[in-house]
C-alpha cells in the first residue's frame, strides 16, 4: 500500500506519561500465552504435572532475578514491583491453588493456573481503590510469564531492540517497562492498563510519552506503521496525513523546549505574579519517591500513601519497621513537611493468610479509617510509629475517609493511648502534631465546620470525593466521562470546605489528582486553596503556572465561574480568561 492510500486513523486512550513523540512502530508480540486449553490428567499423572508446575515457577523465577540485576541505576527505585512479582510466583492465592486445582481436579497446569489466576485477580479488581485495582495486572504479569515456561513460549525481549521505536503492546509488564532503553524506545502505547498501573508510573519516571487504555491498537497497527504519540492529550495518530505530521513536529518540539524550561526553574517558589504564595507539594507512595519530589522542586509530602507496607505479606509489619521507613522519609524531607495518611485499605484483603471478606460495594465498605478503628491495636502500631519518626522532623497525621466527627475523636483517643505507650516505654516521640482529614466523603464536607474544631487542616481527596458525590465508580471505565471534578456540586463543597475552615483559622489544602490538572487551577487558587499535592513530575508545570497568573484576577472572575450550571459552562469561562496562560506554551498556535 502506498502512503498516499494509507488512511491517517486517530485512536483516543488514557494519557499514561506525558510528552510527544513520532516513530515507527514496534509491535511487541505477547502470542502464545493467550490459548490455554484445558485437559484432564488422570490421578496417575497429577504428580508429574505439579513437578512440571513447579519448574516453570522455578524458571520463570530465575529469568525474573536476571532481570532483576540488570535493572538500569535511574530505575532502581522501581525494583520493588518486580521484587513483589517475584514474590508473587509463590503467593498463596496463585502458587498455592494451582496445586491444590492439579490436585483436586487433575487438570492440567496452564489451566489450573489460569484458573487460580482469575480468582485472584477478582479479588483486586472488586477493589474500588485503583491503585489496587491495578494490581490486578501485576497478577497476570506473573501468570503470563510463568505460562510462557510452561507452554515454551518465546518472552519478548525489549532489550534486543535494536532500532529506535515506538512499543505497539496489548500490555507491558512492569518487568518489560523496566527493559526499555532511552536509546531505543520513544514511547509506548497499549491496549489496556491505565493512569494508575505500574508501566504508568515507570513510564512517568523514565519520562517518555506512552498512551494506555486504547484497546484496539495492536488490532489497527502493523510494524513500522508510522505512528504519533501524544502523552499530554491521551491519543494516537496512526499514518498521519503529511500536515498532521508537520503540526505534530512542531508540537514535539515546542513541548520539549518547554518542559526543558519549566524543569530548570522548578526550584523557583510557586508565587503568583501578583505576590501570592502557594506550596506545591509531592504526592508518594514509597520513600524511594523523596527523590522525584526533591528533584522536582516539591515545598514537601502532601500525602504519604502507606499502604505499600501492608501489601503483599502474610502478617501486619511490626511498630518498628514502620517506623524506619516514615523515619527515612521525614529526615529526607526536613525541614519540610511530610503529610503521612493512615492506612487507606481493607487490610483483610491484602493479607494473603487472611480469607477475603465478601463486600457488594466495596468502596462503600469497611475501607481505612473504618478499617483502622475496627482494629485498634494494628491501628496504635501505625500511630506509634508515625509519633516516633515525628520526632526527626516535620511530620502531619492525616485521616483517610472520615465521614463524620466521631470518628476522629476517637482516633485522637487512641493516639493519646498510643503516645501514653510510648512515654511509660520512654520512647522518642511527639505528640504535638498537627492532625488533619481527607475530604472526601460529601459528609465530611457537609460538616466541615464542625470537624474544624476538631483538627489543624483539612486535605480534599477529590479522587474519592468526586466519586461519592456523583455517584460515579472511580474505577469504572464505563462511566469515567461522567467522573468531572468541575462538576457545580463538586466545587460548591470543595468551596464550603475551604470557607468552614477559614473562618475557624483552619487550613485547606488537596492532594487529589483534580490538583495535578492545569484546568482546575483557576478555581483552586481562587477559593484559597494555599497547597496542592500532586505526583511528583506534575510539581514543575503546576509551579510554573502559578506565576503566570495573577490570583486577583481569578477572584474577580469566582463569582462568575461559581454561578455556571455545568462542567462544560464553566471550564468554557475558565478557558476563556485564562486559557491562553495554560495552554499557550504548546498548543496554540
Ligand atoms: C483521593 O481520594 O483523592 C486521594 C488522594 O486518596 P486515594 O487516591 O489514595 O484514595
Ligand atoms: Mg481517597
């Protein structure tokens, strides 16, 4: 087919990693591990199958610590995803059922796997929190590879690549992501995964453009088609028409000039231009994130997720070993704040020794705070440990999922318990700090005059706030365009909560993704929100367009904007008086 025949195709994904980049096509090839047929064994061989079970475990194992090793120096803060798939290879839910299925039901070992691998995937994707959702990927990442031993498939070997390309994959492993070399790929595109699986974030830290969710790429795409990515908008130009080419060049180069610039001055406080200041800070779920935010031009942690600790074992880590980690955080971070937020889960679910509880609805179940004040003790360990690492710099407390105000005063009941703990140990700690709520459950909203009393700030987590207060499943692909954090009743309680707590002396801040998202500035300036947490490499952009704007002129425009009776009303007014201070580095023309 000539070029001229070829029809330029537009694919719209979710935006993994931001940037552009234009490239030939890379198609990386995942065939024989899809079909899996079922056969049965007979009692007489069900022996012999588990031994072939358990050497593709124990080959797959291998080839996984080889990868392991050669992990490249700038992603070895990512090694712990493959240490956890690593440890996945044996996990009770994967390892342990397929015997039991060979077992019990003498099938073979592909589909026993296969098998035990949906079930436990089930377990993650009824999980409303996406971040553990997406563990569901890591699950098949595992079983995949472990299937490849067994059916003696060929693994993709992103190493070998010699050409510089861009990757065409229904899914990358966060083992084949960590493979890329700067040199030979530009970007990455793929069938399924989403902002929060774990190729988006390598992708975010190796800092090339990748598009995920497409679902039909590697059905439109053949090699060496030539295709553009565009990180910043989520979308996919296959064979592009000789202008849409030449736009997309320049696009590529004003945006690399600019992040160049806005890079170099991420130091440069986040003052508006007419005097304002604003703290942005860095979002983390590992300690080993400090660095991004540091590097990045980050005032502080606005929230330390701190889940990871609690993932992927068979008991509850002890006082101690929590504390060493926040420790390492907060002295890294001193003098500047670290915001460390309470366990956000169902424990039960991620402690694999423990039976998973059936919950309808998930998200509206026995998750964090609830969690925690249904168990004390485990609670108090976390509370201990945070007190202690406390006293080695500036440490917050923050609560997750609080809907109402007695659930905060019994925390701060079980924190002076745990602090009377540590003072008859005579332990290090402080108790003097400051405690703060996540907003993001409309209640709490509702009553965040009340709650101000009770606490020293407020932290909106938009994520789960927009998903409550529209009733909108964060998680759900189905109804995400309806998930709007400028929808009116959104930013009306985002604005009761900033005013409730003003006038108490209360501060605001958000650490929801709406922070990260230039459209919402504006707004988030205008009601007075003085800190904004994002993932660290949105921290410089966000910065740098602070001191464009001058926030007086928003606050003329807020009673404009407050009075629009839909999303698209008011994203039209923002647009309209400040779209040209957003966008106009890159894509205007
Ligand atoms: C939020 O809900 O906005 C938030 C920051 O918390 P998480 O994404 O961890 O639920
Ligand atoms: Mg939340």
């Amino acid at each position: 087919m000539t070029k001229d025949q070829t029809e330029e195709i537009v694919l719209y994904g979710i935006s993994g990693s931001q940037g552009i980049c234009i490239g030939k096509a890379y198609m990386v090839d995942r065939e024989g591990v899809d079909v899996v047929e079922r056969y049965y064994i007979g009692p007489e061989n069900v022996k012999k199958e588990i031994n072939r079970f358990k050497q593709a475990v124990n080959h797959a194992r291998k080839e996984l610590s080889g990868i392991i090793e050669d992990i490249p120096e700038d992603l070895r803060q990512h090694a712990y995803i493959l240490e956890t798939h690593f440890l996945l290879h044996k996990d009770k839910m994967l390892y342990g059922k397929t015997l039991e299925l060979i077992e019990n039901e003498q099938i073979n070992a592909e589909w026993a796997l296969r098998k035990a691998s949906a079930t436990a995937k089930s377990v993650f994707q009824n999980i409303s929190d996406p971040y553990l959702q997406a563990r569901a990927a890591d699950i098949e990442h595992v079983t995949d590879r472990i299937l490849r031993h067994l059916l003696g498939a060929e693994d993709v070997n992103i190493s070998e690549i010699t050409k510089r390309v861009v990757l065409v994959a229904n899914n990358l492993s966060p083992a084949e992501t960590s493979q890329i070399q700067l040199d030979r790929v530009m970007g990455f595109i793929t069938d399924r995964g989403g902002k929060t699986s774990h190729t988006s974030i390598i992708a975010r830290t190796l800092e090339i453009p990748a598009v995920l969710g497409l679902e039909r790429a590697t059905a439109l795409i053949k090699n060496e088609d030539l295709i553009i990515v565009d990180g910043n908008e989520g979308i996919v130009i296959v064979n592009p028409a000789e202008e849409t080419l030449q736009r997309y060049k320049e696009l590529s180069q004003r945006y690399e000039a600019h992040k160049k610039e806005v890079i170099r001055r991420g130091d440069l406080p986040a003052t508006s231009s007419d005097g304002e200041s604003f703290r942005i800070m860095g979002n983390i779920e590992l300690p080993e994130e400090v660095v991004a935010v540091k590097d990045h031009g980050g005032d502080g942690i606005g929230l330390f997720r701190t889940e990871f600790l609690y993932l992927s074992r068979d008991d509850f880590p002890e006082e101690q070993e929590l504390f060493d980690q926040y420790r390492e955080v907060v002295e890294l971070m001193a003098p500047l704040p670290v915001t460390i937020r309470t366990l956000d889960i169902n424990g039960d679910k991620e402690v694999s020794s423990m039976p998973t509880p059936e919950e309808a609805n998930p998200a509206l179940g026995l998750r964090a705070i609830r969690f925690c004040l249904k168990k004390p003790e485990i609670f108090k360990t976390q509370l201990r440990a945070i007190m202690r690492a406390a006293a080695h710099g500036y440490v917050r407390l923050l609560l997750p999922m609080i809907s109402g105000a007695d659930e905060v005063t019994e925390t701060i009941r079980l924190l002076d318990e745990a602090a009377a703990e540590l003072e008859e140990k005579e332990v290090e700690h402080r108790r003097d700090i400051e405690i703060g709520i996540m907003i993001e459950i409309p209640s709490a909203a509702v009553m965040a005059d009340m709650l101000a009393d009770l606490v020293d700030f407020f932290s909106i987590g938009t994520n789960d706030l927009v998903q409550y207060t529209l009733a909108i499943d964060r998680g759900n692909r189905h109804v995400a365009h309806l998930y709007n954090p400028l929808h009116p009743a959104v930013i009306r309680l985002i604005r009761h909560v900033v005013d409730a707590g003003r006038y108490r002396g209360k501060k605001t801040y958000m650490c929801g993704e709406m922070a990260a998202d230039p459209i919402n500035l504006p707004i988030l300036l205008g009601l007075g929100i003085e800190e904004l947490s994002m993932a660290p490499q949105s921290i410089p952009e966000i910065k740098n367009l602070i001191r464009r704007v001058k926030v007086s002129d928003v606050r003329k425009l807020m009673d404009t904007i407050l009075q629009q009776p839909s999303e698209e009303d008011m994203q039209k007014v923002i647009n309209d008086s400040f779209g040209d201070l957003l966008y106009e580095d890159i894509y205007s023309e």
